[in-house]
C-alpha cells in the first residue's frame, strides 16, 4: 500500500506535457536492414523519415535471437534466463508465473495510470489488422491489456500501446521490388539463385513493413496525436535467415531502434533529433526508459537500464544474449559483446549448427541449400562451418575488422585477441552467475521431447521449484 501511494504522489506531480503518450511499432524477425541503416536493394522512407526526425541506435540488442524468449525480456525489463523463460514457447500449459516482484511492462504503467493496449483492430482505411502477438514463455495475468482497438486510444490518454507486424517473419509474401541480382548476401551463405532470391524477398517484406508503418503515422495524424506520441520502432530478433534468428551472432540479436519523440512534450536529456548513436543499449532497457518517461522509477530488480532522461544510468560497456531449445533442438548458447569484439560460449558444441529442425528445413530454403552444397563439396571454407559435425565451444571475432564474424580468434596468439578472450569469457561466467541464468538447470527429457508441452503433474511440480 505505502509502495502504490508514493507511486501514486509521483505520477500526479507530474503535468500532462511531462506524459507522453508511448507507442512500440515491433517488426518480427527483422535485422538493420533499412536504407536508412545502408543496406542496399530496400526503399524504407517511412522508416528513415522517422530516422531524420528522430534518434537512430546502431547498437541495439535483443537478449535472445527467438520472439517468445524475447518478447518475455523486454515486456518485463528483466532476461529471459532470470526469469526461466528462455526455451522457446516454453511453458504454455503448466501454469507457470513470473516471479514474485516481476510484472509486465503494461501492468506497471497501467498502475500508474496508463491506458494500455495491444492493438490488432486497426480502421479500416489501414488496411490491415496488428497481429496483437505476446508470444510470452510464462502465464500472463488474467488481461494484460485494456484494449486491442485503435479507435480507443484517443480517448484514453496518456497509453501506452504496441502495435505488432508479421510482414518479415517467414514465410515472405511481400509485392516483389528488390532485385535478386543486385542485393548484396552476406559471404558466409552461397552465392546462389537460391539465396539471392530469399534475400531479395526478406527485402521486399521490409519494404511492406515500412508502407504499413507509414499507415500508422497517418492514423497518429489523423487523430490528434502526432505531437504527444513517442514512437519507438525495434526488431523482436535479428533476421530470420540461417545463421541470424536462434544465433547469438550479431546477425541473430542485432535489430534497429529508432526513436522518434513528439514536439508537444519535453524531450528527454540526452536525446537529440537527428542524431545517430552508437550507444551499447538492450532491448530490456527500452523496457526501464519507457517507465521513466511516464514518470515511473525503475525498480530497484529490474536488469534492463534508463539511458535517457533524468533517470538515465551509466552507459553499458556490454550487452549479454542467450539461446536455449528452440522447438526439438536443444542448444545452450551464451554470448557478450562490447564495442569491439563478441564472444560466444557454446555448452553444446557436440552439436551441428545444421541441427535437426523441422521448421527450418521447411521454411529456410538456404538451409537446405547448404546442406547440399557441402555434400557436392562446392562451399567455401568460410560456408563449409556452417555444415560441420560440430560446433566451436568457444568463439571470438573482432568486429571492427570481420563484421561478419568468419575468423575466430579463440586461439589467437596476438596479446590483444588473448587479453580479449580472458576478458570477455570472464564478463560472461559472472553474468551468468550474477543474473541466476536458470539455463545452468536442464530441462526434463520429457518436456524437451515435448517442445515445451507437457500436462504433467511432475513438470508443475519442477516449474515451480526452478521459479524460487
């Protein structure tokens, strides 16, 4: 009671201009891959015009590289792995909870007085619907929204509201635009008619994004609320390409941020229209910073960090991400970057990258190509990895020098890569500790086997032991 009066006595010592209005737009499965960001063969204007008025971050992470592990840490500010919602689509019969103290992002501005929505009902001139997606590893509250209509949004302010896009999720069904003779695929998968055609498609997908996102900005116009609205465009995980989404290479957890704040309400310190920063930031901390602007103090649990404002905290000097099962095929994956290199552990490396899949090998069509080109012995050594027996139980690349991540450095004798490896291995084992990575316990054979479904009594039992 003494914690929601203060909360309370805070909120309403703050004026109407000092509360704004917060809208997520969240692409699924959606790398940098703007024109805005440099990528060649996509028209993004919408995106960049937001990008022009706004803040763009080239440093912006997801904690895992799958939406539901994802989604599950940045609608709470907290990791997945804290959590134990870190195997994808995990727990969605047993009842599991949040931990005590953990609560939705919606559920805390909704305490303080915002209107909360997941919109899925858009009007008619939009011509589309949000998917509304949660995609949540643990048992939401009973209604963790108000509302999943537009319409409700101008007669309920100040809101806070996510308006979610499929578009480049798989499978791909955009108008054709980019021509898969001029995109340019990364250099680790074969360059392949193949390939060619499934980038230029997951461009076309970006390219109807953007047109929806552009409908979004006429319905802020169109109702009023143009000059009292932050809009904050992120990705739920990196692209969704071979080695990209379910990877904790950049490619599976680097996603664009753009954040674009209305000229009816006070800024924020630190931000600046038209800047492009290169700040380390996570997407749970968009989580903390969001509270902040509707004048919430960051609980003093939450991992994700405010990095604008008043409330704003000491910039990160790294950012830490996990992979765990992700439907039959079970990795344990752990990753920290800083503003140079990226280190990944792998406690699976008997495993194959190419690990059995079903949803893969239906829907990633280089996936299969890999594959056959190994066995004609036509990849380069850089795309023959991907098609080993095993995995490297360690990996270190310098990004400023290999964006692409191809030379492992582990067993560099250069004192720098050496003192990077002892550094970066180091960070990892404490956050893993620090943070109770619930990863560490393995999951029962039968729920694995299961992909996460189980009814029984004794997976209950487990779920709620590995929650205290």
């Amino acid at each position: 009671m003494k914690s929601l009066l203060l909360c309370f006595i805070l909120i309403t010592s703050l004026t109407a201009a000092e509360r704004p209005n917060i809208l997520w737009l969240i692409a699924e499965d959606l790398g940098p891959h703007l024109s805005c960001y440099g990528t060649r063969e996509v028209s993004t204007p919408v995106l960049d015009g937001l990008s022009r008025e706004g803040m763009r971050f080239t440093r912006y992470y997801t904690t895992a590289p799958v939406c539901s592990s994802s989604r599950s840490a940045f609608n709470t500010g907290m990791y997945q792995t804290t959590l134990g919602a870190h195997h994808h689509r995990s727990h969605r019969d047993d009842g599991y909870t949040l931990p005590a103290g953990v609560k939705l992002i919606s559920k805390r501005l909704s305490e303080a007085g915002y209107f909360t929505a997941n919109v899925k009902d858009l009007p008619a001139e939009s011509g589309f619907k949000g998917t509304a997606k949660t995609d949540w590893n643990f048992s939401p509250p009973e209604k963790p929204f108000d509302s999943a209509r537009w319409d409700d949004l101008k007669t309920h302010q100040p809101f806070y509201a996510q308006v979610n896009f499929q578009e480049t999720h798989r499978t791909f069904h955009a108008p054709p635009k980019a021509d898969p003779e001029k995109v340019e695929v990364p250099p680790y998968y074969p360059n392949h008619d193949i390939t060619r055609k499934d980038w230029a498609q997951y461009l076309d997908a970006a390219m109807e994004l953007d047109r929806k996102i552009g409908k979004i900005v006429e319905l802020l116009k169109r109702d009023g609320l143009w000059e009292n609205t932050v809009i904050c465009f992120v990705g739920d995980n990196g692209a969704a390409h071979v080695r990209a989404k379910q990877f904790c290479y950049e490619e599976g957890l680097h996603v664009p941020f753009i954040l674009r704040w209305p000229s009816g309400v006070t800024a924020p310190a630190g931000y600046t229209s038209g800047q492009v920063s290169d700040r380390l930031l996570m997407s749970i901390d968009l989580t903390a910073t969001s509270l902040s602007w509707g004048g919430i103090t960051k609980p003093e649990d939450m991992q994700g960090q405010v990095f604008l404002g008043e409330q704003a905290e000491a910039p990160r000097e790294y950012v830490f991400g996990a992979r765990d099962r992700c439907d039959m095929t079970v990795f344990r994956l752990r990753t920290v970057r800083d503003a140079r290199y990226r280190y990944i552990r792998n406690f699976t490396p008997d495993r194959p990258f190419l690990q059995h899949n079903e949803y893969k090998e239906k829907q990633y069509p280089v996936w299969n190509l890999i594959k056959e080109l190994a066995a004609q012995d036509k990849l380069t050594p850089e795309q023959a990895v991907l098609a080993a027996p095993t995995m490297p139980a360690e990996e270190l690349y310098d990004l400023a020098t290999d964006p692409h991540q191809m030379k492992n450095l582990v067993n560099s004798n250069t004192p720098e890569h050496r003192a990077a490896l002892e550094r970066l291995s180091g960070v990892l084992k404490e956050w893993i500790e620090q943070t109770h990575d619930q990863g560490r316990i393995p999951e029962p054979e039968e729920v694995s086997r299961n992909q996460g479904v189980t009814n029984s009594v004794q997976q209950k039992q487990k779920s709620k032991q590995r929650k205290k």
